[in-house]
C-alpha cells in the first residue's frame, strides 16, 4: 500500500485531480482509523503528514483540495472544501487521540495541532451536512460525512464538549434522528433501487458512541 507522506492541493481545476487529492487524504484517514498502516508508514511519518495539513489549512479553518474551491460549481465544491475539511479534522482528531494514548510511540510533536482543531472546528463548512445538489441522492453524501468525522472519534468528542462545535452537533443530531427513523420506516431504498440499510445502521451507530473526554496537550 502506497499512501500518501503528504497533503497537497490540486495544482488545476480539473475534476480528476481535485478528487485524486482528496483521495489521497481520505486513503490516508482510513489507513489510519482502520490500523492498517503498513510498517513504514510510523508516527514520523504521521506528524508530517499533519504538519502538512496545518500548513495547508485556510484562513477560515477549512481545507481544500484545489487553492480556489470558491471558483468550482456546487457539486465539484462540495468534494473540494467540505468532505476535505471533514477528512482533514478526522485526521487530526484521530491523530492527537493517538498521541494522547500512546505518549512513548508518539514522540514527535505537532506544533499547532490544537489551534487547528479549534479553527476547523469553527470553520463555516463544518456543520452543513445539506447536498441539494444532490437531489435524492443527498442521503448517501450525509452518510459518508458522518462516516468520516466517526473515523477521527468526533461524535464522543461532541458528547462531552457540544460547544466545540455547536452547528455541527445540531447537525450530526438531526442526522442521526433522521437515519433512525429511516431505519425503522423502512425509507432505505435509495436512488438506482439500491438498498442502503447497512450504511444507515453503521452510521447511526457512529452517531450513537457514549461521551469521551477531549486530550489536552
């Protein structure tokens, strides 16, 4: 497995490469949040990668995968800006949790790494999990945002701390009431007749992780 040792934006607005970015990313998080990182890839390697993402992060907190996702059309935008700051948070969730509970593994230090929780976490795009765009298939886009914040441990984060980031709990609450009764209704059939009950469980149950308490450095 190849992954990524670091964040980098798209260097056009071509929709392959914007997307590849992200990918790379999400590739990343996933590796992660799953223990499947292979041997080389170690805490080292990791720091970089979030010092990367710091170095990255825009002055409203957010991440992109192109330097002006303002310039995209909705759709484009919405893979470009939101689900990049959503896997970006993730990341770095996943990652001061990570050196929170294994102090001796990690020893390298990430300077910033609070202060860019905190700002992605203020980021105006953080709370928004709405796709019209999307028509009907907005559904599966909210499942897979909750699908990735759940992978950086951000759900427990908001049960003890739902000021952190008080839109985005309203949100992933209305979300997860919204999977539930989808659940119980039957209401699963999405666009294509493709049935997606199992992807509506396994998010409503990353929504539905007791409190935890949020790592001080």
């Amino acid at each position: 497995m190849i992954l990524s040792r670091k964040f980098t934006l798209a260097e056009d607005d071509d929709y392959e490469h914007i997307a590849a970015a992200g990918g790379r990313l999400r590739a990343l998080l996933e590796a992660f949040s799953e223990g499947s990182l292979p041997p080389e890839y170690g805490p080292e390697q990791l720091a970089e990668y979030a010092l990367s993402l710091l170095e990255a992060q825009r002055d409203d907190g957010s991440f992109s995968s192109c330097m002006y996702p303002e310039k995209l059309d909705a759709d484009v935008r919405t893979d470009a800006l939101r689900f990049v700051t959503w896997a970006a948070l993730a990341f770095l969730c996943r990652f001061q949790d990570e050196t929170a509970e294994q102090p001796n593994r990690f020893s390298v230090s990430v300077p910033g790494l609070e202060a860019g929780i905190r700002a992605a976490m203020d980021s105006p795009e953080i709370g928004n999990f709405l796709f019209p765009e999307s028509g009907e298939a907005e559904p599966v886009q909210q499942v897979e945002a909750v699908l990735i914040l759940s992978s950086g441990g951000i759900p427990g984060r908001l049960q003890d701390h739902p000021s952190t980031a008080p839109e985005m709990k309203a949100g992933l609450d209305a979300l997860k009431t919204d999977f539930r009764k989808r659940l119980e209704t039957g209401n699963t059939t999405l666009p294509g007749a493709i049935e997606y009950s199992d992807l509506f469980r396994q998010a409503l149950a990353a929504l539905d992780v007791p409190g935890r308490e949020v790592p001080e450095n």
